[in-house]
C-alpha cells in the first residue's frame, strides 16, 4: 500500500503542478506602442494661431503705452459765462451809416453762352453767366446776383444794369 499512496501522491504532484503552470496569471503590464493620431487641419490650424497669438502677447509687452488722451468726447466743456448785459446806447451812439461809393467791387462774372429758342413771338435768348461760384442762367429783365439786373440779351453778349450805381456793364463771349 505504500506504492499506491506514492502513486497517488505523485498523480497529485503532477495534477497540482499542472494546475498551477495553466491557470490564468495575472497579465503583465505590456508596453503599448501608441502610434501617433494623424492630425487633422483643424488642428494644425489652431496649433499656428495659438503660436501667433504667443508671438503677439510677447511683442504687445515689449510696445510703448498709448499716451493719455486729454479729450473726452462725452464731456462737454466749461464755458465761460456771458459778460453782464450792457445797457443799450441810445440813438446818438450809433455808428453813421456806410456811403455808397461809386466804385464798389465790381463782381467777376463772365458769358460763357447764350441759347436761343425760336417762337412764334420771334427769338427769345437765355443767357449763361458764370460768377461768384455758381451758374445763372437769365433773360431780359431777371437779375443776377443782387446787384445786377439783365437788360438785354443780343445774339454774343449781354447787358447788365449795376443796381447800386446805375451803370450798364457789357459781357461779351469769349
């Protein structure tokens, strides 16, 4: 019987070897290559703008401050209050009036065409005068500027009466 314990004995042996080379082990940790994720443009997008936003805070602290302005558009300022009211002159205090002189500036004026038109009364003639920095465009009797009135308009020139003092002025085309 001592062989049959030692035959048992040893089949344990080899079952409980067995056993314990094929049982599950815990597993080891392995490494893993990771292989890097294809970026996407997006991606390599926000990577510059991330860099030029680093580029520009670096170079906005080295930039000199903006100066103080001493304006404020939404304040108004302080003004200085009106003298006090003068008492008005009386009429012995008023200034004496301007003369008239005969040779006032006579006023750049210049024909530069006059239209016709034929009707059944005969030919009516439009003149235009150019002068003071606008255009008139005037018939017998119509006045140009305040100071001149239009006495005749002719086939190549035009008259003009001075209403301030009373000479007539010729324009001729050029």
């Amino acid at each position: 019987m001592k062989t049959a314990v030692a035959v048992v004995l040893c089949s344990v042996a080899v079952v409980a070897v067995l056993w314990a080379t094929a049982a599950p082990r815990a597993p080891y940790p392995r490494p893993i290559a990771t292989q890097p994720t294809p970026r996407t443009e997006v991606e390599r997008m926000a990577d510059e703008v991330s860099g030029q936003v680093e580029r520009l805070s670096a170079h906005s602290r080295t930039a000199p401050a903006p100066h103080a302005s001493q304006r404020n558009p939404f304040h108004f300022a302080q003004r200085e209050p009106p003298p006090a009211a003068r008492p008005e002159p009386g009429p012995a205090a008023l200034p004496p009036a301007p003369k008239a002189t005969p040779a006032a500036k006579t006023l750049q004026l210049r024909l530069i065409g006059v239209a016709e038109k034929v009707t059944s009364e005969g030919v009516e003639r439009t003149a235009i005068i150019s002068g003071v920095g606008q255009l008139f465009m005037v018939k017998a009797g119509d006045s140009v500027t305040a100071r001149y009135v239009v006495t005749t308009v002719g086939a190549d020139a035009v008259e003009l009466r001075d209403t301030v003092t009373d000479a007539v002025r010729q324009l001729g085309l050029p």
